[in-house]
C-alpha cells in the first residue's frame, strides 16, 4: 500500500453514508401528505376551473348522451385528469336528486362546500355520507367543515366514520336510479382511475341497502 507523503491529510467531514435509516426518514419525508389547516370558506377559481374540466372530459367521452338509459352500464377509465365527483356531476347534468349516498376513504375542503351549495339550492335535497376511520383523526378540518354543513342543514342525512375504503354514489330523482363505482376518492387524485355509472333501481337497493346497516364509530352531534 502506497505511503501518503508526510503532511498530507484527507478531510472525512463531507462524506456521509446513505444508511437504510436515512434513506427511510428520506422517503417518509417525501411521501408525507400535506393536511389542510385552515377553514375553506368559498370554492377557489382553480377548483371551479379543474372541475369544471374534468366533467366536461366525461361528458365528452359519453358522446353528448341525451338520455341515461334504464340497466345500462357506462364504463370509464381515465388518465389522472377525473375525480369522483365529477361522476356525480355528470348525472346532475340529467336530473336533480332526492336522494343521494357517497362513499369515500377521504374528501377534500372544497368538495364540502360543494355539497354545501348542493343541498342549498336543492340540487340534492337528501345526502348521507360514509367516510374512512382515517377521516375524523387525519383530516380534522374536513371532518369539522363535514359536521358543520350537517348541523347547517338538519334532517339532510347522517355521517357514518367506519373501516371503509369503498368509493361509491347512489342515488335517485324522478327520471332514474343509479349507482357510481370508481376508484377514486372525491378530491383531487392525478393518478389512471377507473369509473363506472349504472342506471337501474337494483344497483341503487344494493348500494343503499348495505350502507343502510353501517354503525358509525363516532356519534353525529
């Protein structure tokens, strides 16, 4: 092994090692969701603008439909650009609701507020929501905006916090029945997902009869 001249020394000060440890609190760091903090009191222009395109993504891909037709199917996949409530939109284009279930893992603030404006100007005059376990502890604000528009608006429906992963709308007004299936929650996913809207009173009692005999894990105030 080759002598270093005398006087010479090397500086280890910069040099690190990438421990599994490191790399683990790196990639912890990286993939750590950013909660809301703040209330959301109005939709953002961006919100109304993104949602305003992701229906029209869906209206496109259903060729100008005029009409839904009775147990029918209409299958979608699309590439990061839809969420879930803009399956819903999609079916408001054809007809207010009396009634309408959702479920999902999560939602965000905006997507509240939109429920919000739904169940005032009687869009949808009945709404029951069903959300994750993680909701109420992970998502404070939303469950606290969620609680609120139920107090605001008494005898719309419940909230019902259970181990649920399911993303699904049910519902009916008077011209037709229907259940939403997707794989995304109701806020902003840019990831493929896949979506499914089926016309027909049997996929409705389905949906709604399951959910029906849901006990929550929190108490509605």
């Amino acid at each position: 092994m080759e002598k270093l001249p005398d006087g010479f020394k090397i500086d280890f000060s910069n040099i690190t090692v990438n421990s599994k440890e490191k790399q683990k609190q790196k990639e912890k760091g990286e993939n750590k969701t950013h909660r809301r903090t703040t209330k959301c009191l109005e939709l953002s222009l961006d919100y109304e603008m993104r949602r305003g395109f992701s229906e029209q993504k869906l209206w496109d891909a259903m060729g100008g439909v005029k009409a839904l037709k009775e147990n029918t199917s209409y299958n979608f996949i699309t590439a990061g650009d839809v969420d879930a409530l803009s399956y819903l939109q999609l079916v408001l284009r054809y007809q207010k609701l009396d009634y309408c279930l959702f479920s999902t893992w999560c939602m965000g603030a905006e997507d509240i507020l939109k429920f919000d404006q739904w169940l005032t100007d009687g869009t949808i005059k009945k709404l029951d929501a069903y959300v994750g376990e993680i909701f109420p502890g992970s998502y404070k604000i939303e469950w606290a905006m969620l609680n609120e528009l139920y107090t605001k608006h008494k005898g719309a429906g419940r909230i019902a916090v259970f181990r649920n992963h399911s993303k699904i709308f049910a519902g009916y007004g008077n011209k037709f029945y229907f259940g939403i299936q997707t794989s995304a929650n109701i806020n902003t996913n840019p990831r493929t997902e896949n979506g499914c809207i089926t016309i027909g009173r049997h996929i409705f009692d389905f949906y709604k009869d399951y959910f029906d005999g849901i006990h929550s894990f929190v108490k509605q105030k």
